[in-house]
C-alpha cells in the first residue's frame, strides 16, 4: 500500500472512532444520529480503501 493509502486509512480509522465516541456520549437523537453518520462514513470508506487496493493486485496479476 501507498503511504497516502495507508494514511487515508488511519484517517478513516480516526472519524470512526469518534463517531463511537459522539454516539456514547450522545443525549439526544440528532448528535446520536450524527455519531452513527461518522461510524457509517469511516467504515464505508476504509472497506472502498481496501477494496481499491485488492482489486488493483487482481488487474496487475491478470497482465
């Protein structure tokens, strides 16, 4: 992985774990709501960071 890769992955990392802490220290809905958002967000994007890296191991060993 590039160092650009793995440093949009820590990033990623970093908004999902914030979003856990906004969710536990939530006390009402919209800032809980805003938490589960910044959970989502990170997750989605660190799995699309893996996902770009898998598939581009896959198109070099097809050529």
């Amino acid at each position: 992985m590039s160092p650009t890769r793995i440093a949009f992955l820590a990033l990623s990392g970093a908004i999902l774990l914030l979003g856990l802490f906004v969710v536990a220290a939530a006390v009402e809905l919209p800032l809980a709501v805003f938490g589960w958002g910044l959970v989502l967000f990170g997750g989605f994007f660190a799995f699309t960071l893996v996902k770009r890296r898998m598939d581009e191991e896959e198109a070099a060993r097809r050529h």
